[in-house]
C-alpha cells in the first residue's frame, strides 16, 4: 500500500549562498513503510555528494552554491510503487 498524500509536502527555501539549506517532507502512509529520496530539475538525487545529507525525509544541503537552485521534489518509495511530491523550489541568491 501507498498512499498519494504527502503528510508534509516540502516549501520553498529561499537562502543566501554558503547558507546552509533544509528541505523537509514526510512521504506518505505506506505499507511497507516508504522510504524517501529527492529528485532536482527531474534527476534523481546522489547522496554521494558530500554536502549532501538525505536523513529521514529531509534533504540537507551543508553549504549552498547558486547551482543548487532549482525544483525539488520528493520521491517516496516502497515495493508497491513511488510518489512525487508537489515541487518545492529552492532559491539560492
């Protein structure tokens, strides 16, 4: 089972670079339990990006540069499917 709604979908961040940045989702109910990863711009995410931080359903930027601006979108996912959130963009000035 997977639900479509987020129970929290991510905001909008506005930040000044070199700030760091948080993106908050809670994906939905879901059985198994989903669990969450975030897509920009469409591509999927790599939390292998050391200023990157995926921990629960929130997305961490350490220190934020103008190229991480964008549309992100949280992805849940479990064996029955996945699920976009609504867009959040980030605002990097």
């Amino acid at each position: 089972v997977l639900r479509d709604d987020f129970r929290q979908p991510p905001g909008d961040v506005v930040v000044a670079a070199g700030e760091p940045a948080v993106l908050e989702c809670v994906p939905p109910r879901g059985h198994p339990e989903p669990s969450v990863s975030w897509k920009k711009n469409g591509a999927r995410l790599s939390d292998k990006d050391e200023r990157l931080t995926i921990r629960g359903g929130k997305l961490m930027l350490a220190s934020t540069r103008k190229s991480d601006a964008g549309i992100y979108v949280c992805v849940a996912t479990n064996v029955v499917g996945e699920r976009d959130s609504e867009p959040a963009e980030l605002v990097v000035f």
